[in-house]
C-alpha cells in the first residue's frame, strides 16, 4: 500500500489548506528577517546583546520586531477567516500580508522613510483578516 508524506503527518480526515502554507511561509519570512538581523550586527559591528548602535542595524532589529507584533495578529485572524468566512480569502490575504512585509523590509532596510508603502499594505491585510473574523464570528452566533 502506498502512503503519501502527508499521510504521516495527519489524522484521517484532516485536510491542508493554503491558509497553512500561507502561515508556515510567514513563519519561514520571519525566520529569514531574524537571520537578517544577525548578518546586519555583523556587518555594522554591533556585538551582542546590544540592540542598537549603527542606525542601518536598527532598521533591520526594527523589520525583525515589528514583523513579530503583526504576526500575534495576522496568524490567529487568518486561521479565525479561514473558519468563519473563506479560506481562500483568507489565505489570498495572508499572502497580501507576506507581500506587504516584503516591501516593507526592502523599503525600510533602504531607508526608514521607504518602510510606509509596505507597512500600509501589512496593516490592510491584517485589519481585513482580524476585521473580517469578527463580522463573520458575530453572524454565526446570530445564526445559533
């Protein structure tokens, strides 16, 4: 009998969804920005446990942090769409959000004054998925 790799993984009857790929690469991206950090100490000799010295480390500590604070919201409100409005939905906005994050570490690593763009469009993403859960969360229980 022949056995696919996710088969090892889950239950029978589980399903993946791309809300799931959307949340590991999430995941993965704030990985890379923290490995980002540790090259950026490096490279402007800020040595450890120091956090800020050279103003170009700072703005890679600051994608690093604030990637961090938007994922307490986007990955929660994701799963919480997902469940009560749409999957693909929310999985097309969880990739806004990784989008938003990538022009948000590129404009910012730049400059700190090029980080807007990217942060506006994390910050719709976000208010649309945690908005959007509400909404479809309150209409359910209307519905019970």
């Amino acid at each position: 009998m022949q056995r696919n790799i996710g088969s090892l993984f889950h239950s029978k009857g589980s399903t993946v969804t791309l809300v799931d790929l959307v949340i590991a690469l999430a995941l993965l991206q704030y990985l890379v920005f923290s490995m980002a950090v540790g090259r950026a100490r490096g490279k402007f000799g800020v040595q450890a446990p120091a956090v800020s010295g050279h103003p170009d480390f700072e703005q890679y500590l600051r994608v690093q942090q604030n990637t961090l604070e938007c994922l307490i919201i986007v990955i929660p409100s994701m799963w919480l769409f997902a469940r009560y409005v749409s999957e693909p939905w929310a999985a097309g906005l969880g990739a806004a959000y990784l989008l938003g994050r990538v022009m948000y570490f590129l404009g910012y690593t730049k400059a700190a004054e090029k980080r807007a763009a990217g942060y506006g469009v994390t910050a719709l993403a976000m208010m649309a998925l945690l908005i959007g859960s509400l909404v479809g969360i309150v209409l359910a229980l209307l519905r019970a």
